[in-house]
C-alpha cells in the first residue's frame, strides 16, 4: 500500500508534504491504517483513497489524472479480469455442479460460488472432467454418505475436487 501511495502522491503534482502526512494522519486516526487483517486493509485501502482523491480534488487539482485513478481505487473494488470465452465456459460449468451439490443436501446449508469453493472444480475441469463426470461423482458420495452425519460435512468441494480424491473417486464410479 506504501508503493501506491508514493506513486499516487508523485503523480499529483505539487501535493505539498505536509498534506501528504495530514492524509496519512487521517487515515490513522480513522483506524485505516493498523491492522493486517484483510477487512481492516481493504478500508484502509478505502480511506486512504477517500483521502488522496479529496486532497486531489481540493487543492484545485480538479481532476484526477488519468495515472492515478487506479491507484485511487482499491484493491478490493477494482473491477476483476475479463475471462476468456473458454475460461468463462469453465467458470460457468463450476458453477452449474456446486448448484448441483447444493441441490443434493437439502436441508443443508448451501455452498456459495466463491473462489474457494469454485477453484477445485474449475481445475478438474481444465484437466478434462467434464459436468457429467462430476454430478456422478456427487450423486455416489451423496448416496454413500449422505444418511450418515459423520460423513455429510466431506460431501464439499473441498474434499470431493481436490487432486488425489477426485481420481479415486472417479475410478469408483466404473465399478
């Protein structure tokens, strides 16, 4: 965060140093710029924005150059990477077999389309598997496991797409 405040300050021409340690102050006494844990810094990463772009704007700078805008937006709310046609194909396939693992434990809570429930799917899929392949391997873990508590908390993501399951798995649904 250091870096782009430097480089967000050396774009904004004549930014005097003092207001340079008034928005660093402010951001401290906001409680902006202390902790390391990732909500802590996507708002200090927020405040300081808030704080550079009012500094740029007041002091008849007016508008942000074009340089420093992206050093003005967090992180945590620029706007993600576009997919490729096939990476999106992909992306969408994840999501069509977690919608089919929440369907299969009902009553449970449902697992969210995040990235850490999406990414041992995404990979098993880059790696061949195909939608079928993987509802298969859902419905038999669900039917081996799904009566007995103990072993209903593995019917995840985690544990059904990783590596070393998921070819051991698969190699049970032939037999």
């Amino acid at each position: 965060m250091a870096d782009r405040l430097v480089k967000a300050l050396r774009s904004l021409d004549g930014l005097p140093p003092s207001e340079l340690l008034a928005v660093i102050a402010r951001a401290r006494e906001l409680g902006g710029i202390s902790s390391s844990t990732e909500r802590s810094r996507r708002r200090r990463d927020r405040l300081l924005s808030e704080a550079l772009h009012a500094t740029a704007t007041s002091n008849g700078h007016g508008n942000v150059p074009e340089t420093v805008a992206p050093l003005l937006t967090p992180p945590s709310v620029q706007p993600k990477k576009v997919l490729s046609p096939k990476d999106q194909e992909i992306r969408d396939n994840a999501n069509k077999v977690l919608a089919f693992l929440n369907e299969k434990r009902v009553g449970k809570r449902g697992f969210e389309a995040v990235e850490a429930n999406l990414k041992h799917i995404v990979a098993r899929l880059k790696e061949g598997a195909t939608v079928e392949d993987c509802k298969s391997l859902i419905a038999k873990k669900w039917r081996e496991w799904g009566d007995n508590t103990e072993m209903q908390k593995y019917v995840r993501p985690k544990t059904l797409f990783c590596p070393e399951n998921f070819a051991q798995y698969i190699g049970e649904l032939g037999s």
